[in-house]
C-alpha cells in the first residue's frame, strides 16, 4: 500500500510540474517573442539613422544653425553671448524654444536654439542645416537638473498652498510675453514633480508643528525640507527623463521627440537595456556629423573654439550678404554685425514663476566691426566675457532668493564631495551610455583642438606671407621683380667701361 501511495504521489508531482511547464510556456514565449520585436525594431531605426547621414563638409557653415541644446550644459550663455550677438532677431526661427509655434519656413531664418531632440531635423531641410550641441560629464549633469529642478520649483512657494500656485500658473501663462520653464523640456515635467514634492513635505512639517531645522553638512539629503538626491534618481520620472538624457536627446529619442517612432524605439530601450548600444552608436555618428562639439568642463577653450569654428564662419556669411545688399543699395561700405540687446522674456531665459518674470539682467552690448578673422573672434571673445559675467551674476542672484525659502539647504560645490561614493557610483551606473557618449565627445573635442591649431597656423603663415603666391611677401615679390632691371643696370655700366677702357688705349 505504501509503494503505491508513494507512486501516485510520484505521478501527482509529475502532473503538477506539466501543468506549470505548459503554463508557464506561452509567458516564456511572450518575453522571447517581445525582445526579439523590440530588437528589430530598434535594429531597423539604428539602420535607418545611420544611413541619414550629413553629407559634403561637415566643418563648413551651412544655411541654418541648429543649436540642440543638452540642459545644464551651459548653453545658455552660448545662445544669449554668441548666438544672439551673431545673429539678429529677425534672423532667429520663430520661438526656438516652442516647438508648437517653430516655422522653419520663415524667410531669413538662419538660427534655431532648443532643448527638442534631433528628431527636429525632420523639420529643418537637412543638406542646409548645421547642428551644434555642448555635453557634460554625466555625474555633474544629473547634479545639475536636481539642484536646477529644486531652485525653480522653491520659487512656487512663496504660494500657500500648492493649489494657489498651480491656479495662477494656469491663468498668468496664456498672458505671458515670454516662454516660461514650464513650456519648455525636460522642465515641464521634472518642474511640477519637484514643486509638488516641495509642498507635500513643507505641509507635512507645518502638520508636525514648528520644528527647528539646524544646519546640515549634506545638502542633497535633507529630508524633511526637500526630495533627497538618492530618491530623486530612482524614481521613474528621472528614468523616463534624465538618466542617459544627452544620448537620447541627440539620437532624437526623448519624451518630447517629433518622430512618432522614436517614442516605439524608448520604450524597448528602457524595457531592454541591453540593446542600448544601438542608440549609442547612432548619438555617436550625429556627434561626428556635427559642424562643433563643445564640453561644459573645458568652458574657457570650448568658447574660443565654438568663436572660431562657427562665429568666424557667420561673421563671413554675414559679411557675405551684406556684400550683395550693398550692390542692391549701393550705400553701405563697411560690415559690422549687430549686437541687439537681450529681450526681457526671451526664449531661453528660464522661468519658474510666471508672475514673477524679470529682465536677464544682461547688459547692452555694443555693435563689433569686422576687421579680419583674427580681431573678429578677438572682439567677439571680449564681448561673450562681459556678457558672461552679467548672465552669471544674474543667475547666482535668482539662485540665492529661490533657496532661501528652502533654507539651510544650499548647493555648493563643496556640498557635493558630501554626497556617498555609493550614489554616485549609481549615477554612473545609470547613465553608462551618457558616460560612454562623453568619451567619445572628449575625443571629437581633441579632434576640433587639434583641426583649429592646424587652421591657426595656416592663418599666421597666410597673414606673414600676405596671400602672395610661393609663400613670398610683398617685399620679397619687390625685391625678385627689381633685381633683373638691376643686374641688367649694371651688366650695361660695366660694358660702357669696358668699351671706354679700350678706346683710350
């Protein structure tokens, strides 16, 4: 009786184990069936973008400038003290930063500066268009949008409550000149996250009485005050929107893309990491296809760089129009190209409270003759360091008056070496192929230094040898055609005297 109650037993097991192999078999096959979708798919787009390529040279200037501006890149200052001193307001797309209200057809349109992905190329008339774009390390890039989601969200809170501020936001901004931070991405989501994060946890601490906050060394973990920096990069809104952000935004690939595909293509992605590489080569190929990559880290020498890789070449192309105007009109002579001062409520002047908006603070900047390419980008670097100067302490200041009402919360450089080691091994962890896509604009970067130099010294031999041909100068080229008339002089002197000699002998 034993034998077969343990042999029925034995039968039931099996039973059991068919049954959940049959069950299980189908979901099995589903993931299969679902990874391999998503690997084609992204596999067909990879292919596609790919083969889009920028053709004829890439270091040359076309019609349209396309600034993809990654945020907390420092491109701001390069589109308020470059690109707004370089081109005048007339020649600027409409709203750069609106993509709803973007008209690429508008005659003399020749600037576009946003934060919409390289999916916007399929609105701009690609064999006519240059691209541009600044990355950042990774880890100071993540920093960055925490402490800049956290600074425009603590403006709000000079409201009661969070249905106070959230109500007059929606009134204020149909009437608002400018593009508030609110219309723009990635702001327009993290914005309102951090604002209504914001009111819960000041809620929660009025709720609990007073209580008396004392300084704290670590500025990105205080709790009770604001959403701490290590929770901040786990939740799905930082998954959806920051972590990897620069490699997406230039495979076109964000929450924000034009291209209905792209948003297929994101979602396999986040669902499968592992087929990351795609859209990393692709980022990678747009890089090298790009008329100037800049680094937030090397400022200094990327602002010289971008004046004379792209400011040189649209000081000439303005010169160039000029030109033909002044045959048109016949009365103009000379060249300068017109510094406009900066609007109140530009496109690209971040705001977070719209009833709150004020001038950039950046001071009037005066019109830069051009001379030649050497004191062009020499002027063209002095104004971009006044201007510079202004914009930053304009930020610091706005900066220092939205933290205070989150006080004693304050980001400094010194408060980041604060933060473990273990969170920002995981920022790196989470943003491997922005670290990846860094290295490889490092290297664009050595490539463009190394290409200037070359330029410069090109320049410097043409300048000495004043264009003449054989490398000769002027002085040169006066001395060879004398010398025959010379020689010739004193061959016919020296003939006479001979002839003179023999006559008196």
């Amino acid at each position: 009786m034993g034998s077969r109650r343990m042999a029925s037993l034995r039968k039931f097991n099996m039973l059991i184990i068919l049954l959940a192999m049959v069950y299980m078999q189908p979901s099995v096959l589903s993931t299969e069936n679902d990874f391999m979708h998503c690997e084609r798919t992204i596999k067909n787009w990879s292919a596609s973008s790919l083969d889009d390529g920028v053709e004829g040279d890439k270091l040359t200037l076309r019609d349209l400038l396309f600034f993809l501006h990654v945020p907390r890149t420092g491109g701001r200052t390069y589109f308020h003290c470059f690109l707004r001193k370089l081109y005048t307001g007339d020649q600027e797309c409409p709203r750069s930063y609106d993509k709803l209200r973007f008209d690429p057809s508008k005659p003399n349109c020749k600037l576009m500066v946003t934060h919409d992905d390289y999916s916007m190329m399929s609105k701009l008339p690609k064999e006519r268009t240059s691209v541009v774009t600044i990355l950042r390390n990774p880890v100071d890039r993540v920093f960055s949008t925490y402490e800049f989601s956290v600074e425009v969200a603590a403006r709000f809170l000079v409201h009661p409550n969070l249905t106070s501020a959230t109500q007059m936001t929606r009134r204020l901004r149909p009437k608002a000149r400018g593009v508030s931070t609110l219309d723009i991405w990635p702001w327009k989501y993290l914005v309102p996250w951090m604002r209504e994060d914001l009111f819960a946890r000041r809620d929660a601490r009025r709720l609990g009485g007073v209580v008396e906050i004392k300084e704290i060394s670590d500025s990105y973990n205080m709790e009770d005050i604001v959403m701490p920096l290590h929770l901040f990069i786990n939740d799905p809104v930082a998954h959806e929107i920051i972590h990897n952000g620069a490699t997406f935004q230039v495979a076109g690939l964000t929450n924000n893309s034009c291209s209905e595909e792209s948003h297929k293509v994101r979602h396999c992605v986040r669902k499968y990491p592992e087929l990351g590489q795609y859209i990393l080569d692709v980022a990678k190929k747009r890089l090298d296809d790009m008329l100037y990559v800049g680094l937030t880290e090397d400022h200094k020498e990327s602002a010289t760089m971008f004046a004379n890789m792209v400011g040189v070449q649209v000081l000439s192309m303005l010169e160039a129009l000029s030109s033909r105007a002044e045959q048109v009109s016949n009365n103009r002579t000379e060249l300068t190209s017109s510094f406009p001062d900066s609007e109140p409520d530009s496109p690209n002047q971040v705001q977070g409270n719209i009833d709150d908006q004020k001038a950039s603070g950046i001071p009037s900047t005066r019109n830069v003759e051009v001379a030649n390419e050497n004191t062009t980008v020499v002027q063209l670097m002095e104004a971009y360091e006044v201007c510079i100067s202004s914009l930053r302490k304009s930020q610091a200041s706005r900066r220092t008056t939205s933290l205070k009402r989150i006080s004693p919360v304050n980001f400094l450089k010194e408060a980041r070496l604060q933060v473990p080691e273990t969170v920002l091994q995981q920022i790196l962890s989470l943003n491997s192929l922005d670290v990846e896509l860094y290295k490889h604009a490092q290297q664009i970067f050595a490539q463009q230094r190394e290409h200037l130099a070359q330029k410069l010294v090109k320049m410097e031999i043409e300048k000495n040898t004043g264009n003449s041909p054989f490398g000769l100068t002027p002085r040169k080229l006066l001395w060879l055609a004398t010398t025959p008339i010379f020689i010739v002089c004193i061959f016919l002197f020296v003939t006479s005297r001979r002839r003179t000699s023999k006559l008196k002998v």
